[in-house]
C-alpha cells in the first residue's frame, strides 16, 4: 500500500508542478545533467539503480 501512496503522490506532484515522470536512475540523471550543462565529463561515481 505504501508504494501505492507513494505513486500517487509522485503524479501529483508531477501534475501541479508540469512535469513529467521518469524512470531514469541517479546516474543517467546525472550524465543527462552534466550534457545539458555542456559538461563533457561524466561523474566520476555511478551508482547502480536498485529497483
């Protein structure tokens, strides 16, 4: 139930901030940064996503 709540609090948040959701993990957010900001290196720690 917990991850239930969890979910539905996500979307909304999503929803009033206009958002959208995504299923990326801490590493690939920091290299999508890191290319937006026009960083050619990559973070020096990756970190596996745990599902």
């Amino acid at each position: 139930m917990g991850k239930l709540y969890a979910n539905n609090v996500q979307k909304l948040m999503a929803s009033e901030g206009n958002m959208i959701l995504s299923d990326i993990g801490l590493a690939e957010k920091r290299i999508n940064h890191a290319t937006l900001n026009g960083n050619n290196s990559l973070p020096s720690v990756l970190h596996q996503k745990h599902n």
